[in-house]
C-alpha cells in the first residue's frame, strides 16, 4: 500500500499546506534553525499539531547542513569540531523528541557533493567507511527503535552495490529508502535498483519515492523520471511508510508531491 507521505519544514505555512490533504505520514525537514531551545519547542509543538491534525507516524529529518557545510557522519570531531558535534547534538535532539512523542527519526549514512572532501581527512576509504559505520552503531544505540538511516549516492553509505549492501545488513540497521539515490547510483539500471529493493526489504521501514533520470541528484516528481514504477511498487516493504521527497517549484505548495501519490494510486489500477 502506498501512503500519501508528505515533507514540509517547521514553516507554519508549510505544515498548514501539506494538512489540507490530511497525509498518512508526515516528514519534518529540519534546519540549524530548528535547534535553539525556541526551535526545539515549536518542533515539538508541530509534532502535536500534526498528530492533532492528520496522523502519528511522523519522521524527523536530521538537518542537511550546518553553516553550509554537509553534516556529514564522518566529519572528524578533531578536525571539525563544531560541525562533530552539531551532527551529534541535533541527533541527540531529535532522538530525545522522537521518544518523547513516539515519533521517527531519520539521519543520512552520508551525502554526496561534499562527501569526498571529508573522506580524505581519513588515511584511507576503508578508515572512512568503518569511521561511518561507528557513528551510525553509536546513534543505533542511542535511538534503538525510533531511528533510521539513509542511503546516499556517493562512495559511503549507498545502496545498489551488492557487497557495499552486504556490509550495511550485517550491522541490522533500520534503514530509510531513497529511490532517486539508488536509482543514480547504479547509473539508471532498473534491474539493479529492483535487486537493491528485493535485498533490502526486509530492513527498510521507511522509503522516499522520488523519480530520476538516473544520472545526477533531480528529485523529480513519479513518472517523470526513467523510474519503472510499475516494477518498483510490487518490491515495497508493505509495513514501511513513505513520502514523496519532491523538489517543488513552490515549497509552500505541495502539489508534485500530492500528484506523484496520485500518479502511484492511478498505476495501481492498471492491470
């Protein structure tokens, strides 16, 4: 079953927009802004407006950036140390809030743009890679069953490669599903994104359904990308949620992700 998932920031405007279509799921993409003492208590003001409103199953976005930079896991804590322990605070944060109101927390295993630079902080990938894989058992611990992680398209932390998804299922992970990602990480291979969804399945609890044309972050709306959706929805995990993770020419108006729903919701009926 696929779920109307929508994602809005902790704008009023936003959250009053995405509520008029009363969404199954519910995705809060947090910024730096969100976590002064006054952010954190709007944050979980808007937690209780959307349960209010709409619906309990509700994910946390970790924050993308903190001054411009990526928040990147494996930023050193000796070599960035304001960025090390921002990541750390803000997931803190949000941990403490996903427990406190039962709600969902989502941090990105890496990104893409600025990956590279911090990986070279490391003597090797291989240092990187097990440096990634510690921050994210530590935040496991801490989070248990309100935690998830995302896949990137960059060298850490991406889905589609067998042997890099056989490393990431050894350590149980809850694990969130981007589809655009995988999608352009195997170069717009369908069958290979259909492998990565079949070998995952079991672990995923969370997806972004969002189309590409498979060769460079697009984030654009189902069916407008090389994406076979008709594959694709057959290979969910029927207990996961989703949202449809859009680029929206207006991000106070959700229609390309309410229309990606749609578009899911009409295939559905084709034979």
């Amino acid at each position: 079953m696929i779920d109307l998932g929508l994602k809005a920031s902790t704008s009023a405007s936003q959250i009053k927009d995405r509520l008029q279509y009363h969404p199954d799921v519910f995705e809060f993409f947090t910024d730096e802004n969100d976590f002064t003492t006054e952010g954190l208590k709007r944050l979980a003001y808007d937690i209780e407006w959307v349960k209010s409103e709409a619906t309990d199953k509700i994910v946390l976005h970790h924050p993308m950036k903190y001054r411009g930079t990526a928040t990147e896991i494996i930023a050193p804590e000796r070599r960035c140390p304001s960025l090390y322990a921002f990541v750390e605070q803000s997931a803190l944060d949000l941990l403490q809030l996903a427990d406190d109101h039962e709600v969902q927390v989502l941090i990105h295993g890496a990104y893409a743009r600025q990956t590279q630079h911090f990986i070279e902080m490391y003597a090797s990938f291989a240092e990187a890679e097990a440096a990634a894989f510690a921050r994210l058992d530590h935040f496991q611990e801490l989070g248990g069953r309100h935690v998830m992680f995302e896949n990137s398209i960059s060298q850490l932390f991406a889905y589609g490669l067998p042997a890099d998804e056989e490393k990431i299922k050894e350590h149980h992970y809850r694990l969130a599903f981007d589809t655009s990602h995988c999608f352009i990480k195997v170069k717009g291979n369908n069958n290979a994104l259909m492998t990565s969804l079949n070998n995952l399945k079991d672990q995923i609890v969370h997806y972004h359904l969002v189309d590409s044309l498979g060769q460079k972050h697009d984030s654009l709306p189902v069916g407008q990308g090389h994406i076979n959706w008709q594959e694709v929805v057959p290979l969910l995990n029927p207990q996961a949620t989703n949202i449809f993770e859009i680029q929206l020419a207006n991000e106070d108006d959700a229609a390309e992700q309410v229309a990606s729903y749609q578009y899911l919701k009409e295939m559905g009926k084709l034979p």
